[in-house]
C-alpha cells in the first residue's frame, strides 16, 4: 500500500508561526505585516500551494486572529490561567477544516492492484494550511505531560514561546547564547550596583 499523505508540520512549526509576532528588545515585531509575507510564510513553512490565493485583507485578518488564537492558549497554559472561550472556538473552528484522509484504489505497473492514501482538503488553501499548524497545537495542549513542558521566555523583552525538552524541564530562555546572556549581565550588573562596583568589573564572573 503506497502511502502518499504530505507530511504534516510537528510543534516546532506551529511555534515559529506564534512566534512571527515577537519582541525585540520589547519592541514588538509583526514579521506577518502584509498579506503577501503572510501567504509567502504559509508556503515556506507550511506547503501551501498559494496558487489562487487572493492578496486581500480577508486573507491576512484570518491568518493573524488564528495566531492570536494559539497564542493566547499557549499563554494560559503556561500561566495556569483560563483560556478566553474565543481562542478555543478559533481553534476548533481551524481543526474543522484539516484534510480528509481517503483510501483510493490505484493500479501500480505490471497490472497488480492496490491502494493509495490521500488527503482531501475540506477548505481553501488557507484553511488547510492552519489546519496543519493546529494539530500537533491541539494534540500537545491536549496532553497533561507535555503542558507541563510548555514555555515562554523569561525574558520580558522576548516573550518567544517554545517546548521545553530539556532532561531537567528547567528551561527558561528561548536561546541561552541570547535572553540568558543577558539576564546573567543584567544580574551582574545588579551585583555591581550593589556592592558599589564597576558595572563592567570582573563581568566574566557573572552566572
């Protein structure tokens, strides 16, 4: 049996399209601003094929209020706090529009008979594209072991959402190299002010 299902985006995706609205030194960033950078992401990321795909800001205000969705999920997970009712109609107003799943006879060279799985989209390209985005969302907020491992940075000027894999689950920054280095420079610096040194003194020190 030929199995020729397109593969389906894991969390990691899901997270980088919340993620497209971020903080940059707490300044906030839209990386989906038009509906053109929108529609380029969904093909980049996703597979859409955006052949057919109106430019319009219909187009743009459903692919943002889907993302607020998933964010605002995220973040009541991770702050044990009640969802706004919204979000979880948004989402599953997204999953209704996931693919079907067929089985369709085919005939393989030489004559032999068989069949072949495929997938039928129930809405347009753009709904089946945050279809996909929602699953691996909805399977990871429906399962208590892994919403104990969901994260937003700690640092107040990121605020990246991301999945904690770490053995130890203590996970704080998106990226140690960035948000942690500076946090160990900001508490050094604190270490500094109060003990009346140099700021910039012995800044290796700082952990």
């Amino acid at each position: 049996m030929t199995n020729t299902t397109s593969s389906r985006p894991n969390l990691e995706t899901t997270l980088d399209f919340i993620n497209t609205f971020d903080l940059e030194r707490g300044h906030p960033i839209d990386h989906l601003d038009s509906t053109r950078a929108a529609i380029d992401w969904l093909h980049g990321n996703v597979g859409m094929d955006p052949a057919g795909v109106a430019e319009s800001a219909a187009v743009l205000a459903r692919v943002v209020r889907v993302r607020a969705a998933f964010r605002d999920l995220w973040d009541a997970a991770v702050e044990d706090r009640q969802v706004d009712e919204w979000a979880i109609r948004e989402l599953n107003s997204v999953l209704s529009h996931r693919s079907v799943l067929e089985l369709r006879p085919s005939r393989e060279s030489g004559g032999a008979s068989g069949y072949q799985l495929a997938q039928r989209a129930v809405g347009d390209p753009v709904d089946d594209a945050l279809a996909r985005l929602a699953e691996p969302l909805a399977l990871t907020l429906g399962s208590d072991e892994a919403l104990n491992r969901l994260r937003t940075c700690a640092d107040d000027a990121c605020r990246y959402v991301f999945f904690d894999g770490s053995r130890t689950h203590q996970r704080r920054w998106c990226d140690m190299a960035s948000c942690g280095n500076r946090a160990k420079a900001a508490r050094h610096r604190a270490r500094a002010r109060g003990s009346g040194q140099s700021p910039g003194a012995d800044a290796q020190t700082a952990g």
